[in-house]
C-alpha cells in the first residue's frame, strides 16, 4: 500500500502501558469511533507527532479488532528525538494522525515459520506469531535482548499455540545461535527478522551459507551498514500527474526536495530509503531505485519508487502526484 497525504486518520490514545522496560505500548483509536483500515501482520504506521516529527511503528496488535492500531515504542536517548517525544507526550486521550498502513514485511505461506527478533524488532513478530498460530502452522521464536526486563511481549508469545520460544537475554546468554535454528527449518520454511543492523547483518549472513535464496525476510530500523545512500546523478524532467507540473531535478538535487516546492504535502522521514514514508506511483519512467525497501520484483514492476533516495534511469519520471 502506497502512503499518500489523503489517507491520514485522526486517532486518539485509547489506552497507555508500560510493556518492558522503557517500552510503552499505546492503543489506538478514531476519535469518530470508525473503523480503522484493514492491515496485515508486518505493517506499519506513520504517526505524525505533535512536533511535526514523523515516525514508522510497526502494528503489534490483533489484526480482527477493526476499532484500534496498536503500537510499543521503545524510548531511545541516543535517537532522533522521536520516541523520546511518544513518551513524553502521549498520554491517555490525546489526540494524534496517521497515515497508513503500509506493508513491505509481509508474511508469505510457508510450512513453518522461524522468527527472529531483537529488542524492539519483536513487535511486528507478534502479529505474525498470532497469525501462524490462529492458521495452525508450526513456528519457532528465536528472541535476544539485553535482558529480561527490556524483552516486551515474552508472555503473549508463551500464550501461543503450535510455537517454541527461545528467549536469548544478552546478560545470561550472549547472542542468539541462529546458525542452529536455521538448520533446524524445514524444508519449504521461511524465516522473517526484525532487529537492529548488527543483528540483521549476522542473520543475513548466516541465511546466506545455510538456506535458499528468498528464505529470509528482514525489516530494518535504520540503512543497512555500509549502504551508499546517494541522490545526485543525471539530470531528469518529472512531471507530477495530477497537478501537471513538470520540474528539472539537477544533477545535485534530491528528487524529493524538488517534489515538494510544487506538492509540500508529501510525506517523508527518513530520508535514507528504509522507512517507506515517501513511496510514490510511477505512472511512466525508469526509476532509479536506491531503497533499501523494495523487493527485486518490486523494483522490476516499477510500480512505486521511494523519491526520498530515488532518481529516473530515463529522462522523464511521470509520479502520481
């Protein structure tokens, strides 16, 4: 699903707690008491804090209760300041927008699911662990943290039908062995990861000498290590569909930053193509994608782009905008 500035919704803070440590959990809810957008396990949300600051927090909710969005959000001192503001100010009854949801972590069939989760990186494993167990499938959860107090949703998980769980405290046991639980998946399994870049990189690695290629699924928090996040290239046209402007990109211009002197309603974030916040329709074109987002069938179809990090192959771009 393409995020655009129509599909914001007003929510309010129906309920707030305290899930580890320093994690809080906040149920959402309309304002108007209308049902919310269907979603997916692996899908995300915008929210549009008061600052203007905008954040992606993945649903760990209940995907049949059509009324509310969950989300858990960890506090981050070192971070951009965005879940720093969550804590601080958004409490029981205020209201806050939205935008999405939108899904590039979606959970294929599969004969059996391995988990594997870092930290905040549990919360869109939730939602798929629930819809493994609620379709029968065997699945195993294979979660490190830095200890049991920061680990959020080890009783929900325990709760669950047809799983093993596997809780991996840094302060007790070190690191997760993936390399044992990925020998251990059957054949016609896949595995789905969420975590932060060094825990990603080591499942990548792993997957890479045990497993067949498109086995494993990754969600990221921030660029991949070592990522070359560049925006400059060949000067382009893009024409912006629906307002009917067409505007150069110089060779030094973000073609995000060009966008939005016409369209400043566009959504960004990120602006290092992992977030999703800016994906965009081609209508016509050969996008130069540089995301880090999009799957290879994705980027052939040239359906979206993510304009944050994107450019044009060809020398005009036509966007749905």
């Amino acid at each position: 699903m393409v995020s655009s500035a129509s599909d914001s919704h007003t929510v309010e803070v129906a309920d707030r707690r305290t899930v580890a440590s320093d994690i809080v959990e906040l149920t959402l809810r309309s304002t108007d008491g209308a049902a919310l957008p269907a979603w997916a396990p692996g899908a995300h949300i915008d929210l549009l804090l008061p600052s203007g600051t905008v954040r992606q927090y993945s649903l760990c909710g209940h995907t049949d209760r059509p009324d509310e969005f969950v989300v858990a959000v960890l506090e981050e001192t070192g971070g951009r300041g965005g879940s720093i503001e969550v804590h601080a100010a958004l409490d029981k009854g205020v209201a806050v927008s939205i935008r999405g949801p939108r899904n590039h972590f979606e959970l294929h069939p599969a004969t059996h699911y391995l988990f594997l989760a870092g930290g905040i990186g549990v919360t869109p494993i939730l939602a798929m662990a629930r819809q493994a167990a609620r379709a029968g499938i065997p699945w195993t959860l294979v979660y490190g943290g830095r200890s049991r107090s920061t680990m959020a949703y080890t009783e929900e998980f325990a709760a669950l039908p047809g799983g093993t769980v596997r809780l991996v405290p840094q302060d007790e046991a070190g690191h997760p062995d993936f390399a044992a639980a990925m020998k251990e998946l059957p054949e016609g399994g896949a595995v789905y990861a969420c975590g932060p870049e060094p825990m990603l990189a080591a499942a990548e690695k792993v997957s890479a000498d045990l497993l067949p290629p498109g086995t494993l699924h990754l969600e990221r928090f921030g660029a991949k290590d070592g990522a070359d996040i560049t925006t400059t290239g060949e000067e382009f046209e893009v024409e912006l569909a629906q307002s009917g402007c067409t505007l150069t990109v110089g060779a030094d211009d973000r073609l995000i930053d060009v966008v939005r002197k016409v369209a400043p309603q566009v959504p960004f974030s990120c602006e290092e193509g992992y977030c999703g916040s800016c994906e965009t329709r081609v209508v016509s074109g050969i996008p130069d994608h540089r995301d880090q987002v999009l799957s290879d069938e994705e980027r052939e179809a040239n359906d979206t782009m993510m304009i944050c990090v994107g450019r044009s192959l060809s020398k005009k771009l036509v966007l749905d905008l």
